[in-house]
C-alpha cells in the first residue's frame, strides 16, 4: 500500500524512495506532478504560447499525452507521487491517434489552436529517433518541492535496469541544457541537439544510454 501523505523530510534530504509502477488510475496523480514539474519548461511554455503555464491546465494536458504509455506497463512513479518516469518500450515511442482518443478532449481544450498548430513540429522529433531498438524516457518529472532527494533517479532506475537486463539502450531529449550533467550520471551520454520548428521553437538536447553490463560480483578473499 502507498501513502498520499507529502514527503515530510527536509527540502534537499534524501531517504529511501518508493517507487512501483504506474497505473492508469494515476492520472489525476500525474497531471499534478508533472504540471508542477514542467511550469518553467521551454518546450511546454512554446507548446502553450506562455511564458509561464498553470500548471492544472497543463498539467491536465501532459497527463493525457502520456496515458498510452502508462498503459505499456513500464512507467514508474513513486509513492508518495512527487515524481514519475514516462516510459515507452522498444518500437512504442509513436502514439497512434487512436491510442490519443480517449484523452483527446483534455489534450485539446489544454492546446488550444495555436498549440494545435505546434504539434506538428514537435511531432517531428520523432523522426529523430534512433533506428536500433530502445526504452525511450517520454518525460521525467518531480514537483519542484521534493526535488533534490533523488527522486528523479528513483523513479528513472527501475526501467533502465529493465533495459540493461535485456541489452537494449534508452533515449531521451532534455528541454534544458543544464539538465544534462544529471542524465549522464545515470549512463546517458550526449547524442546532438535538435532546434524545433527550424530553429523557430526552442533547442532539445538528445541524449543515448548504452545498457550497461552487470556488475561483478565481489570475491572475498577467502581466510587461510
């Protein structure tokens, strides 16, 4: 059982985190989280037309954007859902707009016409996309009041230990440069960088995980 109770340890502590996978019963969950996490993100604020975006209209947004790939069963969000892993697995990273269906209304009213009109752009990146089978990290959010406790690398690791065992590598692309220094500690290295809509909406920086081979067992030696 998991608890809706906030996080009660000091801004910046780390303790143990919870993570288990997320459901689609988490929507309401993660429209809060990631719309607080993603209020200052540049790729969003150019979706939005904003140069800040509320956070439960957008939130409401993000969630509906990310529900198909709740459903693939790899995503992670930890207990107390102050932060969450958006996973698609290898060969999934597309979402139909049939699997967009049942979210359409929300992720319409949230857009509006001129964020209509900017998906198409954005759309694009998926062609970006590595052509080697991989886990692509969608979005990875926390609410700004619990970050620093390592909640992001929490919720992040169970599905890249996932690709590990299966030897398949993880792709991302970071709206912040200044982000990158946290992916490459969990393994990602720099890939490129991609400007959207033509250098007309803002720059992403794509990121690549190897899988990265298990570690060694320790050898005692042994006592004579």
């Amino acid at each position: 059982m998991t608890s809706d109770l906030p996080d009660p340890s000091p801004p910046g502590q780390r303790v143990p985190v919870r993570v288990r996978p997320a459901e689609m019963s988490d929507r309401r969950a993660l429209e809060h989280t990631l719309g607080h996490a993603f209020a200052d993100d540049p790729v969003w604020m150019w979706l939005l037309g904003g140069n800040r975006i509320d956070p439960i209209l957008s939130g409401r947004v993000m969630a509906a954007g990310v529900m198909p790939h709740v459903r693939d069963g790899v995503s992670t969000i930890t207990a107390n859902h102050n932060s969450a892993a958006i996973w698609a697995p290898p060969k999934r990273f597309r979402i139909s707009p049939r699997q967009m269906l049942p979210y359409a209304f929300d992720a319409i009213r949230g857009l509006g016409f001129g964020g209509l009109r900017r998906l198409g752009p954005l759309a694009k990146l998926d062609k970006e996309h590595p052509s080697e089978p991989h886990y692509y990290l969608a979005m990875l959010g926390t609410h700004p009041q619990h970050e620093g406790r390592g909640l992001g690398g929490a919720a992040m690791g169970p599905t890249t230990t996932l690709a590990d065992e299966q030897g398949v590598g993880c792709y991302l692309e970071s709206s912040k440069e200044e982000n990158i220094p946290f992916y490459e500690r969990h393994g990602f290295a720099l890939a490129g960088t991609i400007d959207i809509d033509n250098g007309n909406g803002p720059r992403v920086w794509t990121m690549w995980r190897d899988p990265q081979p298990p570690l060694s067992p320790i050898h005692f030696p042994r006592s004579t």
